[in-house]
C-alpha cells in the first residue's frame, strides 16, 4: 500500500548508508506484539484495518499499519511496544484545476 511505504519512508528518511534496515513484511493483526497492536486497534476504533507492515529500522521493529477510520484513510507507525512514532490521514481531496 502506497499510505504505508510512504509513511515510513518519511519517519525513516533521515537514513545512512551505515543504518541497517530490512525490507518491509505483511503480517496479520495477530502476529503484531500486544502493546502494538492495542494501539493500532484503538486509533482504527470501528474502522477496519487493511495491512500491516513489520519493518526493522536501525534494530528497531516498527509496525506499520492502514486503517480506514471514520470513513478516511489513515495509516501509523508504531513501535513493538505500542508507541506511536507516526500518523498521518491520508489526503483524499481531488485535485481537479
């Protein structure tokens, strides 16, 4: 999902050649640690969540998710332990000029 790389490659984005980072993995929901995915549950709130991303940043696992909250789009970044290091809805605004 768009939302997702693009969230992820802003928080990581300040990057060096001397970080280590793996390549992003689709997980489920259940395989997300608990306090993650607590917090992602609660920001979806009814909504439905629609990926899951695990990412490892510099030895830090990070989760990734989009969810349709509200009726926008959203996706955040999460680390193991449920804190959240990003969020951001997703513009749906149509530019017709």
């Amino acid at each position: 999902m768009l939302g997702l790389m693009t969230l992820s490659v802003a928080v990581t984005g300040a990057e060096t050649d001397n970080d280590r980072s793996e390549a992003a993995k689709e997980v489920s929901i259940e395989q997300v640690p608990p306090p993650a995915r607590a917090t992602i549950m609660q920001a979806a709130g009814r909504g439905t969540v629609q990926e899951i991303e695990r990412l490892s940043r510099n030895g830090t696992i990070l989760y990734a998710a989009a969810f349709l909250a509200d009726g926008r789009q959203q996706v955040m970044l999460v680390t193991a332990d449920g804190a959240v290091v990003a969020q951001q809805a997703e513009d749906d605004d149509d530019d017709d000029d």
